[in-house]
C-alpha cells in the first residue's frame, strides 16, 4: 500500500535555538499563542533539544508537559502537577494507599473471623491485629473526607520541586490551556502565581479563547506572549498541502498527458480552499486530516482523472470542515450559474426562485467553484455524486474516453444509439463536443471514418447527435487543412474531395454504396455544408450537385427509392423560407407548380418527407392536416386535378400518414428531426 499522504516534518529549528537561549535566562512565565492541532509539540521537542544540547542522555532542563485537559481521572491539580512532576513518587503515593485498604480489608476479615471461628492467638496478638486495623480504617476514612488535607501537603511539594535548584532544572508546559474549564483556570493562576519568577513556564493554547481574558489576569502571570515560527502558521502549511498533493499526483502514472493539450484533469489552482484555509487558521493535524480525505478519495475511491480537481478538493474541505454546507449539497443544493441549470437540464428564472433570502458567503463560493464548466472532465454540474465524499465517480477519465475514440464496435453502438441516451452517450458526446479535433490526431479521422461505415449501413435510419457532432467537426477541420495548405484548389472542391474520399473507403472496405440520392441528404442534413459560412457556392459546387441531381432523376424508378426527395429539395433552394440556396440548381428558383409532376411520383415515405423538409416545420404541419390549412403557403394555391393543390397535399398525406408502418414513422421522424 502507498505511503499515507502527510505534510512532511516542518523544521523549526533555528527558531527553537533562538527561543531556547531565551529559555535558558532567567525563569519566566511565556504563553505560546498555538492552537489545537498546530504543531506545537512538535515545536517545544524541538526546543528542548535546542536547550539540552541536542543530548541524548544527561539533558540539564527537563521539560515537563502537564495536560489537565485529558478525561484521565478526576484527581485534583495538586495530584495532577504531582503525577506530572513526579510519576515515581505519585507511583508509590498510589500504591501505598492501596496496600493500607488492602491491609484493612484483610484486618477486618480476620478480626470478623476470629469472632465466629476460634484461633489459638493470645490476647496480646488480638489487641495488637485490632489496634492496627482501627488506624488504618480511621486514616483512610479522614484522609477520604479532608480531615487530613492531602492536596495541601502535594501542592507544597509540587511547589518545592518546581522552586527548588536540582540537577534536572524544569520547563513546565500547561498545553492547550484554552481547553480548560474556568475552575481549573482559576486553580492554575493561583498555583502559577506563587512561582512567578522562580520557574520557567510556558502556557500553551489560543490566547482569545481563555475564559478570563477580559479581566486581564493574565497580565500579571504571563511576561511574554510568543506565537509559532511562521513555518508553521496556516499560510505556510496550506502551501505544503498543495506541494504535496502535486508531488503525490506526478509519482502516478498519467495515461491523459498525451490527450489533453493545454488541458490536463490533474491540473488545479486550490485558491478557494487556500484563501478558507489561511482565514480559518487551519492547522497542521487540519492539513494531515485533509490530505488522508484527498488521497483516500482520489487514489482508493478511484476518481483522479474522473472528477475535477478544484471541485473535489474544495468538496473534500467542505465534508471535513464545513458539514452544514456540505449537507446542503446532499440536500439538493443547486450552484447558482444564471438562467440555465445545466445539472437539472431546465431552464430556472432567477428572480422567480423561492428563496430570497441572501446567500452566505460561503454559498457564494460554492456557486463559484461548482459551477464552472471547461473542458477536462464530467462536471459537479454534471454528475454531484461523484463528487460526494465516499461515493464512486461514474465517469471516465480522458484515457478511458480516448480508448472509446479506437473502438470501432463502440463507436458503431454510440452512433446507432436512440435519442433516450445512456449517461456513457452523453459522457461521450460531451468529450467530443468539449474538444477540438486536434486533441486526436489521427484519431478523429478514424472516428469519422466509422460514423460514414454505420451511415451507409442498414440499421442508420435516424439522425445520431453524436454523429452529425462528428461529422461537422470534421468538415471543420477539413476546411483548416485547405487553409494551412494553401491549396490552389478552391475551398468547396476540396472540402468535397476529402469526403469523396469517405464515400469511396466505405464501398472498399465494406462494400456498402452511398446512392446519389443519400449523399445529397448526408451534404444536406448531416455536413450541413451549406450552412457552413466558410462554404463559397462557387462553380465547382454548382456542377457538382447539378450532376447528381439530374444522375438521379433520369432513373426509370425515380421516386420510388429512398432519398429521391432529396432531388427536389435540391431543385427548390432545400426548403421555402430559403430560396437564396436555389442558386444550386438554377439561379431562378423553380416554382412548386413547374415540379409537381415530379413532386407525385414520390411514393410513401419520401412524399410525406419532401414536405415536412420543404416546408420548414415538420410538427406544424402535421397541426396544419387535423386544420386543413395550408394557406400562408402562395406558391400551392393552384389548381390540380380540378382542386386546389394545397387541398390535394393535406388529402395524399394524410392517407398516406395512416397507412405507413411503425418504422416508417420512426424513420420519418429522425430524418426531419
């Protein structure tokens, strides 16, 4: 198992020298302002090796810690100091009080005995056996209710062994004075008083926090106030959390450095939790804490890679620190980003929110951190409980993300996915939303190159958002090539050159042929090349598309195969509110009355398509059939067949709509979704 993350051993030694000389003046009484946790034993032990020497053996200053805060026992302060001072002799104090009950005990029983069983003992030994008990019981009895006062005579002694000049002088440390009741205070100031001058002291604990500051009695105990060395204040230690937490995070291996560009998910700037962390006064036992936390979370829960550093951390800082806020997260606390909350997918007014009350700072900061969204990995926003402390992150690292990007089977499955999407599509989607093509190399052309494969095969009948995703981000990337090249060549003619290319890999490798009709609809629909502002409708472009249409209209079986539709949208500028793209097929735009022979041939499916597409708005048209209205459209109001042409459509399509299969809906619906 790997080492347990901590903040190495902070040296402090040339200020423990300076205040150890200090130490070896004249005895005095020094508060040393250090709070729980903050490493001040530490620093003392260090002291006292400054003041000894460094010696291992014969150390002329002892020092002596007395914790009067620990729940040991409830023995008084006298006998606490004693203990402290002098375990040895509080040892036999203890043991001989125990021998003496042990002695009565065994009296009593004997005497008690000897009433009922007879022994041979003379009168002398029964006199002497009775006599002993009765001191004994009579000691303890007064000794247990004060009428002999003990402490008195301990403190007296804890008093001439602390004045007093031996062979071992004492350093008495009262740690964590702060934590004490106010009665034990009380006793300790009284106690310190007398021996103010005469031994060293040093108060240990947070000077704000002491009961009776207010009424200044400190001031007449302590000579000096001291604070730690600046190595172990709260803006020192929270730089080496962050230097620990790097160096930790470069000894493992990073299978994302390759991909991520200037993108990398163990890159992190810790400033909110920093600036909490130097504010809160946060201690070295508070970083060793939090670091435990970070590497149990990253390293054992498994999520580096998967999470973001900033977020995570901070969460982790919440969890140890900030419960009740952390709670507010369980509770479905939402980070505030504006008018669209990305983790509830709906669209929330801000100053319609049920609370109006104003946020914390804290709340304030949370919002901030959590609601951020670059590029690296899934997001709070995305997916809070991976970022809950013990819970598992459900996402992928880039690597995983990456190895998805070389599986042909996977990315087929992705692209043949329903829009009712699986968390692992939308992760997917998103990564390559998030990143530019040239994070992958080559590999992008290979994912462009599946996403051709699953179009032309038998099982693609819907419009995959993961796959026009892919397929626009690489005409994109063509269109750059053609800049970084120079290319004589004109930006359309090699922008369809380049996907020529792909339609020619499909049928030689798998034998599967994209018809003429179905590459008009994947330049259309799935490249959008025509709504790419860099695309310049130039010549080239113009006999192109012109060649395929007129190729697919001169078919004997025109309109009874898929994507004849195509052809028409082609000739009628795509749809009616755009006829400026007209210019494709003639620089006057047909007229529907000049196609409609063409237009009725279209069997099925491919009507019903051709009008959903033409014009512009596939559920209002179905709205226009149950109304019967297709009046704001001019160019049908013509006559056919004795009646109005838009009367005719509503009529064919309608009977047409009530026989087509559950597919063939399907299949509708996608293709003009």
């Amino acid at each position: 198992m790997a080492d347990d993350w901590k903040i190495d051993r902070i040296d402090t030694t040339n200020v423990a020298k300076a205040f150890a000389e200090e130490l070896k003046g004249e005895a005095k009484t020094y508060f040393l302002q250090g709070s729980w946790g903050s490493g001040k034993t530490e620093y003392l032990k260090e002291v006292e090796k400054a003041m000894n020497g460094g010696k291992k053996h014969f150390k002329p200053f002892k020092f002596v810690y007395l914790e009067l805060w620990k729940p040991k026992n409830k023995a008084s302060l006298a006998q606490n100091i004693l203990e402290t001072i002098h375990p040895i002799l509080y040892w036999l104090k203890t043991s001989a009080y125990v021998a003496l009950i042990l002695v009565s005990v065994i009296a009593s029983t004997y005497i008690s005995a000897i009433t009922i069983i007879q022994k041979q003992l003379s009168s002398k030994e029964k006199i002497w056996m009775v006599i002993l008990a009765c001191l004994i019981v009579a000691f303890i009895a007064h000794y247990q209710n004060n009428f002999f006062d003990m402490d008195r005579m301990v403190m007296w002694i804890d008093r001439k062994s602390l004045q007093g000049m031996h062979i071992f002088r004492k350093v008495l440390i009262v740690d964590d004075f702060d934590r004490l009741d106010k009665e034990m205070q009380d006793e300790l100031y009284l106690f310190f008083n007398q021996l103010n001058g005469q031994t060293r002291i040093i108060f240990v604990g947070d000077f704000s926090k002491i009961s009776k500051n207010q009424d200044n009695y400190l001031s007449k105990i302590i000579d000096r106030q001291i604070g730690l060395p600046m190595q172990l204040q709260s803006n020192n230690i929270v730089n080496l959390i962050e230097k620990k937490i790097r160096i930790e995070l470069d000894k493992i291996d990073d299978p994302n450095a390759k991909y991520n560009g200037f993108l990398n998910t163990r890159d992190f700037s810790f400033f909110e939790v920093h600036k909490m962390f130097i504010n809160e006064k946060r201690t070295a036992r508070d970083a060793n804490q939090y670091l435990g936390y970070i590497q149990n979370q990253l390293i054992t829960r498994n999520k580096l890679d998967r999470v973001d550093l900033d977020q995570e951390l901070f969460i982790i800082y919440l969890y140890l620190f900030h419960r009740d806020n952390y709670n507010e997260l369980l509770d479905g606390y939402i980070p505030d980003i504006g008018r669209y909350n990305w983790a509830q997918e709906n669209k929330i007014e801000e100053t319609e929110k049920a609370e109006k009350t104003e946020k914390t700072e804290m709340e304030k900061t949370m919002d901030k951190v959590l609601s951020t969204t670059e590029a690296t990995v899934i997001k709070y926003l995305q997916s809070p409980v991976s970022y809950y402390v013990d819970d598992l992150a459900t996402s992928h690292s880039l690597a995983e993300l990456m190895k998805i990007s070389k599986d042909s089977e996977k990315l087929t499955e992705f692209f043949l996915e329903d829009y009712n999407s699986s968390a692992e599509y939308k992760e997917y989607y998103n990564f390559i939303s998030d990143f530019s093509t040239r994070t992958f190399s080559d590999d992008f052309s290979f994912i462009t190159k599946v996403a051709f494969e699953v179009m032309a095969s038998e099982n693609y009948i819907r419009q995959n958002s993961l796959l026009i995703l892919v397929i626009r981000k690489q005409r994109e990337q063509i269109y750059e090539e053609q800049r970084k090249k120079a290319s004589k060549i004109s930006k359309d003619r090699y922008v369809i050159n380049q996907f020529e290319k792909y339609f020619t890999e499909v049928k030689n490798k798998k034998g599967r042929e994209f018809s003429n009709g179905k590459k008009l609809f994947v330049y259309r629909k799935i490249i959008d090349l025509f709504g790419s502002q860099l695309f310049e409708y130039n010549q080239y472009s113009k006999d192109y598309f012109k060649a395929i249409v007129d190729n697919v209209k001169k078919s004997e079986s025109f309109g009874k195969n898929k994507y004849d539709s195509e052809v028409l949208l082609y000739q009628l500028g795509f749809n009616y509110s755009h006829q400026n793209y007209a210019k494709f097929y003639n620089e006057t735009p047909l007229s529907i009355k000049s196609t409609v022979g063409e237009i009725e041939k279209l069997c099925g499916v491919e009507y019903l398509h051709f009008w959903n597409e033409y014009l512009d708005n596939y559920a209002d048209f179905i709205r226009f059939i149950g109304k019967g209205d297709l009046s704001k459209y001019p160019q049908l109001q013509f006559k056919y067949k004795s009646e109005s042409y838009a009367k005719h459509i509503l009529s064919r399509y309608e009977h047409i709509y009530e026989h087509v299969t559950e597919n063939e809906k399907n299949y509708l619906w996608y293709k003009n979704f």
